[in-house]
C-alpha cells in the first residue's frame, strides 16, 4: 500500500485532519480527521509502501502496545483508509 499523492495532513483549529490537494483531487469531498496515532502513521508512511504490519510495528515502537492488539488496530485503520481513498494497493 502507499498513501495517494495530494492527500496532505494539516492542523486546523488544534485537529489533525487529511486535505485533499491538486486537481486529480477535486472531486474529493471527505473531510478525513485523525486523532494522534493515526497522525503518526499517516506521517510515518508518506512516500513510502508500507503493509498493516509496517503500520503495527510503528504502534508497538511508539506506544505501549501488545503486537497482536497493533496489528489489530493497523490491518482496521488500513481498510478504512482504502475506503476513504486514501491510500491505495
């Protein structure tokens, strides 16, 4: 997986939030929040492949977390951001 291009993170009004930018975006019209974990993935994986394992083992790194809850918690937050459109396979 990688992230699409122009899928930018930025902080508005103190929330972690994905923007979409540049016109292969234009029709996106999501408004994609992220809280501090997802924010830390999201920043660790730009211009990267990377799998829900990849994803896991940045959780287990930064947080006070089992590798089975990680990888629990990553395979989840990949498929929703295949669903959002934001990443792709």
């Amino acid at each position: 997986m990688k992230a699409k291009k122009g899928f930018k993170l930025r902080t508005i009004c103190g929330e972690s939030i994905i923007v979409a930018e540049g016109k292969e975006n234009i029709d996106f019209s999501n408004i994609i929040s992220m809280n501090e974990s997802s924010s830390y993935l999201w920043s660790s994986i730009q211009q990267k492949e990377f799998t829900a394992k990849d994803l896991a083992a940045l959780l287990v790194k930064e947080y006070e977390v089992d590798e089975a809850t990680a990888l629990q918690d990553a395979q989840t937050l990949a498929q929703q951001w295949l669903k959002a459109g934001i990443i792709e396979e």
